[in-house]
C-alpha cells in the first residue's frame, strides 16, 4: 500500500467537510451530491481501492446522483412554494389613478391600487395621445422599467 492511498481518507474527508459547507451556503443540491460523492470515494477507500479507483468511484457516484436524485429533490422542494406573484411581478397589471396630471411630455404621478405612489410615463412612449389625464383618472400598470410605472389609461389596455 503507497503512501497516497493509505492518506487518502484524510483527503476524503476534508473534500466532504468543504462541500456540505459550500452546500449549506449555496442550498442547490449539487454540493450535497458532490459530498456524497466524496463518500462513496471514502469509502471504497476503506476498502482498500487504489486511489484512482477511489476517485472514479467519487466522479460516478457524483454523477449519478447530479442526473437522477438531484431534480427530484428541488422538485419537491419548489411544490409547497408560494404561488403569489411579489416584487415587480405583483405590479404588472394592477389598477392605480392618477395623483399629478400627466403634462405634455406624458409623465407624471400614480397612485396604485396597493398605496404606493409612482412616477409614471404613458405606454405610448411620449406625448399624450388624447385628452390629458387629469388626477383622479384610473390608469393600469403595463410595466416597470427601473423606478417608472409606464402606464395606459384604464380603457385603453392596448399597449
């Protein structure tokens, strides 16, 4: 027996402690599966496997288990996930009225429907393409782009 493969445990270990470390870190699953890996390759080195067999023992077992346990466990992982749309997404669509009257240059204040009120611009990417709103006017959210509503009036969905 080398020297390599009477040490190697050592190494097998220190592998699996980094990984599940990373793993706890990262919480994807792929860290686990490497950990186990690792196992497998500690202990078929208990077993007196050369060190090469050892690690074809650590890349297979990582491997398969990528491929075949991994997408089932961040399948049920993800089930009892939240359907609710938040951030961004939770915007899209919603009501508001208009709270500063939008000028010429189709911009101006939103008030939408959850409290928050907004700088906004009209879908139609300028001037008001008919009458001004007015504050008090309905608008919906059509998108968000960086800290701007861009918004149609409430019967004009269109855009």
């Amino acid at each position: 027996m080398d020297v390599v493969s009477s040490y190697a445990w050592i190494a097998w270990l220190v592998l699996i402690l980094v990984f599940v470390i990373i793993e706890m870190l990262s919480l994807d699953f792929v860290f686990l599966m490497l950990a186990i890996g690792s196992l497998g390759g500690l202990v078929s080195g208990l077993f007196g496997l050369p060190w090469w067999a050892q690690l074809l023992v650590a890349a297979v077992l990582s491997i398969l288990l990528l491929f075949l346990l991994r997408p089932p466990l961040l399948h049920a992982l993800r089930r009892g996930g939240d359907p609710a749309r938040s951030n961004v997404d939770a915007l899209l669509g919603q009501e508001g009225r208009v709270v500063q009257s939008f000028g010429h240059d189709g911009r101006g204040l939103v008030k939408l429907a959850n409290g928050e009120v907004w700088t906004s611009r009209l879908a139609a990417g300028g001037a008001s393409p008919g009458p001004a709103l007015e504050p008090g006017t309905t608008v919906l959210v059509t998108s968000i782009e960086g800290a701007t509503a861009v918004v149609v009036p409430a019967g004009n969905t269109s855009a």
